[in-house]
C-alpha cells in the first residue's frame, strides 16, 4: 500500500492508522484482515498492519518493522503490557482489575483485554485481530496465568467488521466477575453488558470525587451527592467514603442498580438510595441547589463525528441541568467518553450549559484515563475519556 503526498507526517510520528482517503493505491488484492506493508510516496517503508477494506480507517499498525503478527510477537507484546501495568503498581492488595491490553496503546490495534482478578475479558474491533483470537487467547493464558477468558465483543462491530461473534466463554467457568478495586469489593455479573462488564477507565476520577467529598466533608460542605447514571454505584462508594452524607445514585439499568445495592451492602456502605430513572428528566424536575456534588458520565453521546452537534448539545443540557441542581460553589463532576467530543468541547459545552442556568462555571481539575488505558503521544484519537471537575457559582 502506498500513501499519498502529504498523508505521511503523522504515521512517520507514530500514528498508528491509515485513512482509506490517503491511500494513493494499492498493489495486490489483499483482503479484510490481511496483514499488508505501507509505504510513503517513495517507496520509505512506514509500517505494517491490519487491512480494513470497508473501513474509513483501511489499516492499523501494529509495527514499523517488516515482522508478521504471529506467535512470537503476540507474546512479546502481550508481555511488554503486562510489565507496564505492572510498573504501574498493577496488580496491588487494593487493585485487582485493570486494562492489561489497551489496543494501540499495546501495539495491538484492534484489541482490548481487562484483567478481573483471574479473569479476562477480551474484546475484538477489527476482522484481522479477530482471526488470530484463538493464538491470543493462547498467549493471554501462558503470560498471565488467568483460568477464566471471557469473549465480549459487540455485535455491531463484528457485523461492521465482517467476523461473527463467537462463543462467549472461551476458557474456564463463570459466574460473574470478582474483583477489588481501590480496597472495594466487587462482583459483577457478566450479562450486565457495560464495555468488559465494568469501567475501568474512570478510576482515576473515582479517587479524585473520594478526594473531592473528604475535602468538603471536613470543611461541612459535602453532604449531598447526585451521581447521574451511576452504572452500579462505583463513584457513589467513592463518595461515601470520602464522607458524603446521603448520595442519590440513578441509572435507567435495573440489573445495574440492583447489582450497586448489593455492592453497597457487601461493603458496608451505607447511605446511598439508588433510583432508576432518566438522568436528563431527572435534573429537569430536580429542585434547585438540591446537591453538593453532581456527577453527569452518560454513556457516549457522539459515537463517530456524524453525531457531534447533536451530542454538544445534548452536553450542554446536562450541565445546565446539573448546574441548577448544584449549590452556589458545589461542584459539577462532567464526563464524556466521546473522543469527538475533547477537552475544548467539554469546557464549552460546559460554560455554555452552566450560563444557561445563570451560573458561572471554573474548572478546577481535567481527569483523563488511567495509565492502564495509555495512548501515543502521536494519535490524539487515543484520548477518549475527558472529565472536567467544575466549581458552579452564582453570576
């Protein structure tokens, strides 16, 4: 495959994905899931990778050498993860659940494995990955030692793909998913459908909303917590345990909120009232300066660019409705998972929410994925998780 002029720059850098729009042609026939070669204008080889033929994105490197995706470099990757989770402080007597394969961020474009105690659960987004799953699952088992494998890929993407979903359970038995995370206790059952079965990437703002609730506790003013679809309660323990007083945990998942109650109880946390409900119609009947806190992480609003106006909209709703349910100087604790949707994005569609409520808004804190979830510092698209921790005040 050989690019265009003027299409080299960033996967020279490290980019690790080739837009079908700068592919200037092609020689052979490869087909979905090949492995093929890239090449710059002339002929400097840049990289090999994955072939997505109906895809916007027509290739995903997985090296800049000219090495095949076999055995061996599965195990040398899968190993370089390991040791970098590991000099993350993964696993620790706290932590037992954490993103051992991040996809481009392993040199594995196309793959995503999250460690729950001694269970993985693999998910596979491109025809090509999905081939070698079996040799995966092979190599996950040999570095890591995990009895349990789990095969959680959507639907949506294998049809997109061109591969059919195979069988959940790859290897071992279970149940539901155990697991500690920040001295939690935690088990899920493995139809709550949610990513892996959990989100993993929102540790990092899970510490800081403990941080942000002590804080504010032992200054009297963290009594009140709404956290706005909740999934099954993480940041809502995360809270009471910093010392919120009473916190309203609301979700429309039934299972999720059922599952978060017993969470709750198994950890001898008390206080929270879980809700099932509409988040959106939640703060539109809310009374005002209801909270102390409010945190808004809905589910991703902008799958691709197509849906981004719709989505900073549907942002700024929110965070006019979780700014009239805060106090004069509460905080609001807003999310986004949409990689369409950045830092910029976010901070505007914030101020403009938090004005439509009569309110000022500062940002007092940015909180991103965890090092577990790491991305190039040449593929901006790897960034996908943007909070902003925000101070509401009156005008």
């Amino acid at each position: 495959m050989r690019l265009k002029p003027g299409h080299v720059q960033p996967v020279w850098a490290g980019h690790p994905w080739i837009y079908a729009q700068a592919v200037e042609g092609i020689t052979g026939d490869p087909s979905a899931g090949d492995e093929v070669d890239v090449f710059d204008p002339r002929g400097q080889h840049l990289g090999r990778g994955l072939f997505s033929p109906k895809s916007a994105i027509a290739v995903r490197l997985f090296t800049r050498h000219q090495e095949a995706l076999d055995a061996g470099l599965l195990t040398r990757r899968v190993e370089a993860a390991s040791r970098l989770r590991g000099q993350l402080g993964f696993p620790s007597d706290q932590t037992n659940a954490y993103r051992l394969i991040h996809a481009e961020g392993d040199q594995l474009p196309g793959l995503i494995v999250d460690r729950f105690g001694d269970a993985l659960v693999l998910q596979f987004g491109t025809r090509g990955m999905h081939r070698l799953r079996d040799a995966i699952c092979r190599v996950l088992r040999e570095v890591t030692g995990c009895s349990v494998l789990i095969d959680r890929t959507s639907p949506r993407t294998a049809a997109s793909e061109g591969f059919e979903v195979g069988e959940a359970l790859v290897h071992g038995q279970a149940e539901g998913l155990r697991f500690r995370e920040r001295g939690f206790d935690f088990e899920v059952p493995v139809e709550l459908s949610q990513k892996t079965g959990y989100y993993l990437d929102q540790r990092p703002l899970r510490d800081v909303i403990e941080r942000l609730a002590a804080s504010r506790a032992r200054s009297g003013g963290a009594g009140r917590v709404l956290d706005g679809y909740c999934f099954v309660g993480s940041s809502s323990l995360a809270a009471a345990r910093g010392g919120a007083g009473s916190i309203h945990a609301v979700d429309s998942s039934a299972l999720a909120l059922e599952v978060g109650a017993r969470l709750a109880a198994t950890n001898g946390v008390s206080g929270i009232e879980f809700e099932r409900g509409d988040m959106r119609r939640y703060l539109e009947h809310v009374a005002p300066e209801s909270f102390e806190l409010v945190i808004c992480d809905p589910p991703k609003l902008a799958p691709n660019r197509s849906a981004k106006h719709r989505a900073l909209d549907a942002m700024r709703k929110l965070a006019q409705g979780a700014s009239k349910a805060c106090v004069d100087g509460g905080i609001v604790v807003l999310c986004s998972c949409s990689a369409a949707i950045g830092l910029f994005e976010l901070r505007r569609a914030m101020a403009l929410g938090a004005r439509d409520a009569g309110r000022r808004a500062t940002v007092l804190e940015r909180v991103f994925q965890g090092g577990d979830h790491p991305v190039p510092a040449a593929f901006p698209e790897g960034q996908y998780l943007t909070n902003l921790v925000v101070q509401v005040s009156s005008l």
